[in-house]
C-alpha cells in the first residue's frame, strides 16, 4: 500500500554537485532544510560515476541531522536513472527528482524504478519521495498530467534557466519572461496538493536581490525557494517564515472568527476589513507553517 505524507515545511533547497563530497559535507551541517544532492547538471558528462560513488558515500558516512536528504537524478532519456536508483536507494535518501520533466511518462517511469528499488530492498512502497522539476515548454504545458502522474510526487520545481532557454526568452532580473510559466507551475501546485519550490536566484552575490526575489514568489504562493549557493539560504529562509507579526495576526483573526461562530453571527469586521473565509484560510495556513 503506497506511503502517504504529511508535508513539512520545505523553505530552502540546496543544490550540491554529487561529485563535491566537501561541499557536500559543508550542506550537512548548514542552516537548510533540504540538500538535494545533483546528479544531474551540477556533474560534467565525465563524472557520472563518481557522483553517483560520492552520493552514496555520502548518504552512508555523513549525518544531515533533520536535513531532507533527496537525490536529483538524470532524465530518463539518458537512461541513466536507473543505475542512479541501484547505487543509492539501498542507503535511503529520502527521496528524487526527475529534472525536465515533460509528461506523465516521465514520472511514470522514474516511478516504476523506484517501486522496483523498494520491493528489492524489502520497503514499503512509495517510501521514496518524487519531485519534479518544470523546466521545458512542454513540461508546463503539460502540467496537469505530471502533476497526477503518481501519488508518490510531493511537489513541483520551477526552473527558469532551462526554460528560458527552451523558449528562446532573455533572462532579466526582473524574470517577467518566465512569469506565465512560473504562475502555472505554483497554481498546478496548489490544484493537486503538490507544493512548489521556486527558480533559483543566480547572482549568489546580491542577497537584496535574492531576499526581494524570495518574497515576491511566497506571495505568488511558493513555499520554498531553491538556492545554489549555502550563502542564500538563510536569506531563503526567512523569506518563507512567517513573521512575529503575521503569527499573532492569524492567531487573532481566527480567535476573532471563533468567537463569532460561538455567538452564531455570521460575516464580521476584523481591524477594519470585512472577514471572508479566504482570509481565514489564509491565517490557518500561516500557522500551519509554524507547525
């Protein structure tokens, strides 16, 4: 019977090339929640085998205390998952990602791997998280079946740099070329209890830039942010706490609401606004962050 999860806060995701075992270790330790450990982009082509040694070294020797400890994989096209899963699994990451994610069988796939690394290893099906990342044309156009692909899949990763690149677009500080796509991705999200995780802010020098980014895509509803540098990270995540402030609003607003219900009233004023059960939505999930 497949796992189910209840999700945590996942605020910063850090990427650390698989072929790193010191940057790796540095991760272990650092002010983050999740440390994805990259297969993928962050190897040359020449060094395949040795992240995926490393990685599994890794997640064998090193302790990433309450870290979430996940392994970004290589598309399936590459073939290559499938000997990223053998080298790793036994050694329990908590979960993958499947990078450029297009379609359903994308997912599917990457699925089949990891249900067969689970019965080999004796484990409950589904153990193994999955996450997908949106960095094609296709990937976002086809966003509804990715997002129903499996029940495994906890959330949905933006990337803005290759989908810049898939569609031509000019990256800008300002990122409104990649607007539409980042919309779709957190709305898609939110419509199949997924969470999603934003594009990565490539100037590690400017924590302006990254702190204005950060607060800008928890607005548009993303609940964490993924970084490539450990610097960003605790920028990242204040970004995606909620402040003394808005906590004791929330608190309020639903106290507020409480008592109104207990006096059977219905619509309400709250510090000048008319309440709505958006807004009281809103402050449950402020203090379900908390949690």
């Amino acid at each position: 019977m497949p796992v189910a999860y209840t999700h945590f806060a996942r605020r910063s995701l850090l990427f650390m090339p698989g072929d790193s075992m010191k940057k790796i270790q540095k991760a272990a330790s650092w002010e983050v929640d999740t440390v994805i450990l990259d297969l993928e982009d962050g190897v040359a082509q020449n060094r395949k085998l040795e992240a995926r040694t490393t990685v599994a070294e890794a997640l064998q020797q090193l302790d990433f205390g309450p870290r979430e400890r996940l392994v970004r994989l290589n598309h399936v096209s590459t073939g290559l998952p499938a000997v990223e899963i053998a080298a790793t699994a036994s050694w329990r990451p908590d979960g993958f990602i499947a990078p450029k994610a297009e379609d359903e069988a994308d997912l599917r796939a990457v699925d089949r791997l990891l249900e067969d690394a689970e019965r080999q290893l004796g484990l409950d099906v589904g153990v193994f998280r999955l996450f997908a990342m949106i960095e094609t044309a296709r990937g976002v156009m086809n966003l509804k079946e990715i997002a129903r692909a499996t029940t495994r899949l906890e959330g949905l990763i933006f990337g803005a740099e290759d989908l810049a690149g898939d569609i031509g677009a000019v990256r800008t500080s300002a990122a409104w070329e990649v607007f539409y796509a980042r919309s779709a991705v957190v709305t898609a999200a939110a419509a199949y209890d997924l969470q999603a995780f934003d594009m990565v802010f490539p100037d590690f020098h400017d924590a302006t830039g990254l702190e204005a980014e950060s607060r800008f895509a928890r607005q548009l509803g993303y609940t964490g942010k993924t970084c490539i540098h450990p610097n960003q990270t605790p920028i990242v995540n204040r970004a995606f706490s909620p402040t003394s402030e808005e906590i004791d609003r929330a608190q309020r607003l639903i106290q507020a609401f409480e008592a109104q219900q207990a006096a059977g009233a219905g619509a309400f004023t709250f510090e000048g606004k008319m309440v709505d059960m958006p807004m009281l939505v809103a402050a449950r999930k402020v203090l379900a962050r908390v949690k």
